[in-house]
C-alpha cells in the first residue's frame, strides 16, 4: 500500500493546479471570444515559432474544448466540481 499521507497531498494538489489551471484557460477562452482577431494572431505567433502546423481553426477549436471542460466542470447535482473544491 502506497504512503496515504503522499496520496492525499499529491492528489489534493493536482485537484488545486487542475483547478487553476481551468480558470486561466477560462479567461484566455474568454479573451478568444471577445477578440476576433486573437486566434488569428496566435495564431500567427505560433508559426512565427515553428508551428507551421497551427492554424486559426486550431485556437478556434481550443476555445471550443475549453467551453465544454467548463460545462462538465459545472454540470451536474451536485455540480462535478463541488466534488473537488470540497477535498480542498
């Protein structure tokens, strides 16, 4: 049997940089969808880098998959992410 105490901590934090991290894609998603022109020059940027394989569609379709974690995230009765905040 693993260490319960390693466990709990590890688990506890993913759960917390899960969390974290949901809410600054949330935002970003937030700011793809108020500036049209953003996934476009992400888009952009990322080719500049080397990523000649990223296109608008592909920050467009980010935002999308961003949208729907947060809807399963705030889905249910009680909602899928009271069961996280609540071993926090």
């Amino acid at each position: 049997m693993s260490d319960p105490t390693a466990f709990y901590r590890t688990f506890t934090g993913a759960i917390s940089t899960y969390i974290q991290a949901l809410q600054q894609l949330s935002l970003m998603q937030d700011r793809i969808a108020q500036d049209a022109g953003l996934a476009a020059a992400a888009a952009a940027a990322a080719q500049a880098a080397g990523r000649s394989d990223l296109a608008t569609v592909d920050f467009t379709n980010a935002a999308g998959a961003i949208t729907q974690l947060n809807f399963t995230f705030n889905s249910g009765t009680p909602t899928q992410k009271s069961f996280l905040y609540k071993l926090l």
